[in-house]
C-alpha cells in the first residue's frame, strides 16, 4: 500500500514539473518571428477592410527606415496603434475598450505577442461593420524576424487604420503622450528625492511640428545621458534615430515620444518602481504650440535629473 502510495505521488510530481518546464519551453519559443506572424495578419485583415472600403492603403509617407528597435518600443507603438482602433470603433459605431497601462517590467516577445493578439481581436470586431466573412488567421511563420520587423508592420497598420477614415496624429495626440512622458520623468525625480517645482515655460504662440520635433529629439538624447548614468542603465541603451530635417508632422514627434517612453519604462523597471503609465484623458484645442510648451517643461524635468 505504501508503495503504491508513493509510487503514484512520484508520477503526479513528475508530471507537475514536465508542466512546469513544458510551459517555460513555451514561453521561450516566442519569438518576434512569433509576433510577425500575428502582426501580418492584422495587415491582412487590415487589407479586407480596405478592400470592402474601396480604398487602397499607400505607405509612400509611411517613414518605415527604423532605427533597430527592441520590445519595449513596439509595445509603445502597438498601444498606440490601439488608441487609433478605438477612434475607428467609435466611428463605425463598436464600443471602445479602456486600454489599460503595460505592467512595469523589460517587455519581452511575449509580452508584445499578446498586445498583438488583442490588436487583431479587435479588428476583428470590424468583420459585421464592413460586411466581411469571419475572419481565420491565415499569416506564415517566417523565421528570423526581428522587433525592428514587427515595428514596421504595425507602423503599415497604423497608416491603414489611418486611411480607413479617422484623421491622422494630430496636437492633441502628441500633447497626451508628452503628458505621459512628463509624468514618467516626475516618478523619476520623486524616487530621485527632487521635490522641487519646476516653473512652467512662457507660453509660445507660431510654433511648428518641426519645433516640436526638435524638442522632442532633444528629450530623447537627454534620456540617452540620463541612461548613461550608472543606476539608469537599460538593456541595449537608447539607440537614437535619424534625425529627420524635412517634411515633419505631428505623427513624426510622437514617433520620437513613443521612443521616449519606451526607455523611461525600462529605466522605471531598473529602479524597480511601481508608478504605472499615466494614459490622460484625449486632449482638445492643442495646437503645435501648446505642445512646445509641454515638451519644453519635459526637457527642463530631464535636466533637473542631469544636474
């Protein structure tokens, strides 16, 4: 009997641990091959879309030459990517969904696969509006993929999104994600022990989304110096992109902001803070000016870290 009994407590320990390391092998077979498999099914259904619109997606503004990118920035770009799917939802008449703040952490593939997942369930809602069958995955796994990959094609669906009817990136877009970053770098400086106010810039009147930019590329490099710093240190570092020196618009100084906040949420994760991403509430009447302003109080909060 005793036998018996441990003979049968040994093959449920076993079974436990090849569960155990079963779902760790999982985990670590996630690739971003993984994730651009999901994320070329969003283009295809993103293409059914347009094709039941009578419309043709053009990615010739699409700026796709990227720096290399790591998880933690397509995390930042497939929620943006959701903040566009709820403006098209509202506008076909779904109901929009909360997106919730990503948990404090370095993102890995997997985390990136399943924001990804839930960006092609929700463009799956759209299959009744647009009068579409059901849509079946139907992507390749392509291997040797990279997050700089996956980058791009959630960049393609944000222009097709885009190009489904609701406007593109504008002032208020940016103005939030500076909001963001700002209230990013405040938990930086309150676990730094920097309590004092910092005075708010003059308000600006005629300014351009190439101001913005040049503010904004200035935030980016002042976090590349702050990450230089031995107890900010990130995976990998901040790999600044191509300055751009002509054509600017309002989507390309949030493509630089969402960078930014990429590498704040790693610094965050290094200090082990617990401060989730503040998400404001959408902003209204901002103006490339307002965003100026905003952007110029964050580079003054940077330097207060530098000093």
């Amino acid at each position: 009997m005793q036998s018996t009994y441990v003979q049968n407590l040994f093959t449920a320990t076993l079974f436990g641990v090849m569960i155990t390391f079963g779902s760790h092998a999982l985990a670590e077979k996630i690739t971003p091959s993984t994730v651009f498999q999901v994320t070329q099914d969003i283009i295809i259904q993103l293409n059914r879309m347009h094709d039941a619109n009578f419309t043709t997606p053009d990615f010739t503004k699409t700026r796709l030459e990227l720096p290399v990118r790591l998880p933690r920035h397509v995390l930042q770009q497939a929620l943006n990517l959701r903040s566009k799917i709820q403006v098209l939802k509202r506008v076909n008449g779904i109901k929009a969904t909360e997106i919730p703040a990503p948990l404090i952490k370095e993102v890995t593939p997997e985390d990136v696969l399943n924001i990804s997942e839930t960006i092609l369930a929700e463009l799956s809602q759209f299959d009744k509006p647009f009068g579409l069958a059901s849509f079946k995955k139907q992507a390749k796994f392509v291997d040797g993929k990279t997050p700089t990959d996956v980058y791009a094609n959630l960049l393609r669906a944000e222009t097709m999104i885009i190009q489904l009817g609701i406007p593109s990136t504008v002032p208020n877009d940016v103005f939030n994600t500076a909001v963001s970053i700002s209230q990013e770098i405040e938990f930086l400086r309150i676990d730094k022990g920097k309590i004092e106010p910092i005075e708010a810039p003059i308000t600006s009147i005629g300014k351009t989304p190439s101001d913005a930019y040049t503010l904004a590329y200035y935030i980016i490099k002042g976090i590349r110096s702050l990450a230089n710093k031995k107890e900010y240190t990130i995976p990998k570092g901040v790999i600044m992109p191509k300055r751009i020196r002509k054509d600017i618009t309002p989507r390309d100084v949030q493509q630089l902001l969402i960078y930014s906040l990429a590498e704040l949420s790693s610094i965050k994760a290094r200090l082990g803070l617990k401060d989730k991403l503040v998400l404001p509430p959408p902003a209204a009447g901002k103006t490339p000016s307002s965003v100026v302003d905003q952007l110029s109080f964050v580079n003054t909060q940077i330097q207060s870290l530098l000093w």
